[in-house]
C-alpha cells in the first residue's frame, strides 16, 4: 500500500512486462472478491504489475441504465483524472458492464481527448492476455466447463473468442458448448430488478441449456451474469459451479506452483 500514491501496489513475479492500473469495480469488489483475488493472480503471474487507484469511482454503467447520465458523467470525470495521472499501459476490467461503459467515456464526455484516451486504454481482463499472450497454464483441472457469453462483453465489445481461449488452455478442461450461449442470461444491468418476471423467463431457457450441456461449470466474464447464473442454477437444483474465467486460470497458475513445491 502507498498511501503517499494513494493506490495499492502488486508486483510483477519475474521480469515486468506491463503497468496496468486494475479497476475492481463496485458489485465485483463487494460481492465477487475471489474473482478480483485472481485478477491480481493472473495479471501478476503474467509479468504485470498491478496497481489498485484509492480514488477509482463506480463506472457509471448503472446510472446510465437508470437514466441518471449526470452522475454517469461526474463518475466518468472523476475516474479519467484519477488515472490518466497513472502513466499505464492498460486500463484492466473483469467486468464486461464496466469495461464497456468505461470504453465510452469519450462519446459520453463528448468527445473530451483525456476521456477518448482513458477509453482507448480500457481492456477485459480476457482480452488483454490475449493481447499480450499468457503464460500457458500447467496445473489440471479436470471439468466439463461451459461458456455462457455476457452480453457486453460479446454484443457491445465484440469479445468472444479471448475468453475461451483461456479456458481451452488449461490441461484437463474440456470447453463444451452451450446451446444460445450468445443470448442474454436474464441480468441485464438492472432488467432483473425493473422486469423480474421476463427476466426470470430468459434465465429459465439459458438454465436449461446448461442442463442438457452436461458441464459442471458455467464460466462467465460479468458479475451480473455470475450472479444471475448462481440463482438460477440454486433454484433448479443443478449442482453446477458458476465461475470467471481468470479463477480457473489462477487455480491452474497455483496448483502447478504447488505440484513445483
């Protein structure tokens, strides 16, 4: 912690590749802290290092759904001075909501340079080891996984293939297919809330394609989409793990650290 910097600070394991700033989010840093642990785990374990901002704000996204555009707007504003001071070479979410509202910050900020650049550095966590290539993961975990795609990962950020690809990388998957794996699971933002019972109507087809899928993991990049899974699966009975794809990575990362031991 560099409290003079105001951010928490992660070294890289190795030599340093990169410098990102990660976004941790609201909903994700509150309820899904295990996926925001392995984030860290991942990102580090690939030569970055990892700096947490003090001052990060909420990305707006939901205010923005809710019809609120001047808080969006504030939020926008606080968060691309907190970060341009940074320096970074990328700007890392593991939240498909907030890494598309935060690509938007330029058309949102009307067309604002700084804000244009804070979007133009803004990646999904998937899509950026990618980009710069990950280590291959060498612990197994053997499970049938499916893949669920969140819609603003997929639709508003054309992201499909980067999750995947992570997780046909680790020895022991096997990546099965979901049937409509492309379709809303029911989330939505704050569709759940302001229209529960078509809400519950989708989440029942995207249950029911994991049921005849077989897998006992559903992988899914969004919290919302984590959250609404774990429900639907709870409530039909089905015994099946709902997890982000970096937490598989990470359990291969440290079971492969531990076999070493």
């Amino acid at each position: 912690l560099d409290r003079s910097a105001g951010v928490l600070r992660f070294p890289a394991r190795g030599t340093r590749r990169r410098r990102v700033a990660f976004l941790t989010g609201c909903l994700a840093d509150q309820l899904l802290a295990d996926v925001n642990d392995a984030t860290v785990r991942v990102l580090t374990e690939n030569g970055c290092e990892v700096e947490v901002r003090l001052d990060e704000r909420c990305c707006g996204a939901l205010h923005i759904h809710n019809g609120a555009r001047d808080e969006a707007k504030d939020l926008a504003r606080a968060n691309v001075r907190a970060f341009a001071a940074g320096g970074y070479d990328a700007l890392i979410s593991n939240a498909a909501g907030c890494s598309a509202e935060l690509r938007h910050y330029g058309a949102l900020l009307g067309g604002d340079p700084e804000a244009r650049a804070f979007g133009a550095k803004v990646r999904d966590v998937a899509e950026f080891l990618a980009e710069v290539g990950f280590s291959p993961p060498r612990g197994e975990i053997r499970a049938r996984v499916g893949y669920s795609d969140p819609c603003h990962l997929l639709h508003a950020q054309k992201i499909a293939d980067p999750p995947r690809a992570i997780l046909r990388a680790i020895p022991g998957v096997q990546l099965v297919p979901l049937e409509d794996a492309e379709f809303c699971c029911g989330s939505a933002g704050l569709y759940s809330v302001t229209e529960p019972e078509l809400s519950r109507r989708i989440l029942e087809r995207k249950i029911a394609a994991i049921r005849r899928s077989g897998c006992g993991i559903v992988a899914s990049g969004n919290p919302g989409c984590i959250l609404q899974l774990r429900s639907g699966l709870r409530e039909a009975g089905l015994p099946v793990k709902v997890v982000h794809p970096v937490e598989l990575l990470a359990e291969s990362y440290a079971r492969a650290e531990g076999e070493r031991r």
